[in-house]
C-alpha cells in the first residue's frame, strides 16, 4: 500500500528502516536514499573486499507531471518503464508538495470519434502519454497553492493499491519491486538466526530511482565495500524466455545490459538447490537491474540476479504462493555457503 514513486520513496524507505532495525547491526539512510543494513559476518575479509551487496529496488512505475493546464487539468509522462495501458483509466494520487490530491486518470471520454483529439489513439487502443490526462477539478492557483507543478509524482491511489487473492497466488500492482524487497527482510531475518554461517558481511540496499536510472544502486555501489553485487528482481513469465509461473527461483543469466557472471549465476542456482527448489535459468534480453546496471558501468567486479517468477510484470502481477519465501531461502543459502560464493 505505500506509494513509492522513483525519488519520493518516504513511505516505502521507513518501512524497511522498520524492518531492518530489529535484525540488523548497523542500518541507515545514505545520501542518496538508499535504505542499507548491514550484518557482519564472521570471516569478513579485513579490508572487506569480499563483501557482498543485495540490492532490490524501493520505487514503483509512475507517472510526473510535465504541466499545468489553464483548466487545472495535468499532462503527465511516464516515470520509469511504463505505458498508460499499464494502468489504464484509474484514480491516482497527486503527491503535490504541501498535500495529496486526488484525481483520475483519463484518455478521454469513449464516446468519441476521430473528430476528438485523442480519437484516433484511444479508439486503435494504441494510446500514447500524449492522449492522456488527469481529472483534478482544481484551478491553476489552488494547484500552485497545494504545490502540483511540473515534476510533481503521480501515482496509483491507495484506492487500488490492495492485493487481491486469485486462486494460489497473490495479485497487485507494484510487486515490482515489493516482493522481492519482502523477500530481502525475510533473508535478513533468517541470516540473523544463522550468523555462525554468514562468512562474509552483507549489505542489504533498498535502492532509490532503479525503474529510472539506477541512480540509487550506482551511488550504493561505489561508497560501500564488496565486489559482487546481486540484484533482486520479479522475473518475467513468458514463454520467449521459457520461465514458468511457480515457487521455483528464476536465475538471470543476462539482460539488456550485459551478462551476469557465470560463477555468481552458478552460485545462486546452487543455492536454490539446496533450499530444495529446481532453478529457472533465463535470459532476459529485456530486461534490466541494478546488479547489470553496476556491473556495466564498472563499478560492481561481478554480479548476478535472483528473480520471483512474476505474471504481468509492469500491470496488475501475480506471484504464487511460496514464491517469495523461496527467493529469501536462495539468498539465505547463498550467504551461507561453506564454499566461496561464486568468485572468479
């Protein structure tokens, strides 16, 4: 239920700082509002060059505003990868500066003909941002008063926001990224119970602004130690990618970035095995997270991704149950592994 636009991710940052503060030995925001908690493992490297960073992402697809119409009226873009259909005609919050509004988002009315602005694109059913508006019945001063202005988020009300129970699994719009940062508390509370294990420290980063830029996980990775990087992800059920919607992790072997490294892939599905699940390998082509994000840009040596099998991903997704506690389980094995984690 909280909103957590890229850049504006308050509701969602003080729930995991929650979380995180009952299990972990050092948490904190850092400058650039990435949640990160820290366990210290028992054979850390002194220069904590092995190190280990978890990253899974705060933000949700959204929407910021790029004017003002005279009718108080919004036009708005997308923040992050996503295209009106992703949310169709719905109510939504407007997170202006001094308060939350409510609106409704619209292409217009469907009684309409090619005569209409936006009657061709809505009619095809190929809708683009420039056909979209948002319903606020405020004027221009009430809006500048309550602070709505170009850059201001838009996102999915809380109206819509609760999961919905279809058959074995839950449904939801933003389980990108929130069931696998559900995932990473659970790993952090298991691995409290299993220190005498944890080989190496663990930083567990809930990164700000992935669905943009990876700005968040860029920041993290070059202020904190470590050299490998795993990112925790919904992974896409299609039949291009031969993944299946079940319990059983999906591990990335690349995406549009690059390809993970083999040792760490190879780690992580181990991992999986010993937890007592049958891996999913995929090749994302696309695809993106923050561990290929970092690992391109040079400033992670290795990475790899871990990824909830995820119906829909971008709309309304569904994960079955057990799935998230799988993906913890395969973190948890992961961190603890007697043998090194995947180096090369």
């Amino acid at each position: 239920m909280a909103r957590g636009p890229g850049g504006q991710e308050d509701e969602v940052r003080a729930i995991c700082l929650e979380q995180l503060q009952q299990h972990c030995d050092e948490c904190w925001t850092d400058p650039a509002g990435n949640v990160i908690g820290l366990l210290k493992g028992h054979e850390a490297d002194p220069q904590a060059r092995h190190a280990v960073r978890i990253m899974g992402h705060m933000d949700e697809i959204a929407m910021v505003v790029k004017r003002v119409e005279a009718d108080g009226t919004l036009r708005v873009v997308a923040l992050g990868g996503a295209n009106p259909v992703n949310f169709g005609v719905c109510p939504v919050d407007i997170l202006g500066d001094r308060e939350t509004l409510p609106g409704v988002l619209s292409f217009g009315s469907m009684h309409a003909t090619t005569g209409s602005p936006q009657g061709q694109d809505v009619l095809s059913g190929a809708v683009h941002w420039e056909d979209v508006h948002v319903i606020t019945r405020l004027d221009t001063q009430t809006l500048q008063r309550l602070g709505v202005r170009p850059g201001t988020r838009v996102v999915l009300s809380q109206h819509w926001r609760a999961p919905f129970r279809v058959g074995d699994a839950i449904a939801a719009h933003f389980l990108d990224d929130r069931a696998p940062v559900v995932a990473m508390l659970q790993a952090v509370a298991q691995l409290r119970e299993r220190r005498s294990q944890l080989r190496y420290d663990a930083y567990f980063v809930f990164t700000t602004l992935e669905e943009e830029s990876n700005a968040g996980a860029m920041y993290a990775a070059s202020h904190l130690p470590g050299d490998i990087t795993i990112a925790v992800e919904v992974g896409p059920v299609m039949s291009e990618y031969a993944t299946r919607l079940s319990v059983d992790p999906i591990i990335d072997s690349g995406d549009q970035k690059g390809y993970y490294s083999r040792g760490v892939v190879a780690a992580l599905a181990d991992a999986a095995r010993r937890g007592g699940y049958d891996p999913q390998f995929a090749l994302l082509v696309d695809f993106a997270s923050d561990a290929s994000a970092v690992m391109s840009a040079g400033i992670s040596a290795q990475a790899g991704c871990v990824a909830i099998p995820t119906e829909n991903t971008h709309g309304f997704e569904l994960v079955v149950d057990g799935a998230i506690e799988a993906c913890a389980a395969t973190l948890v094995e992961y961190l603890t592994a007697a043998q090194a984690m995947g180096e090369e």
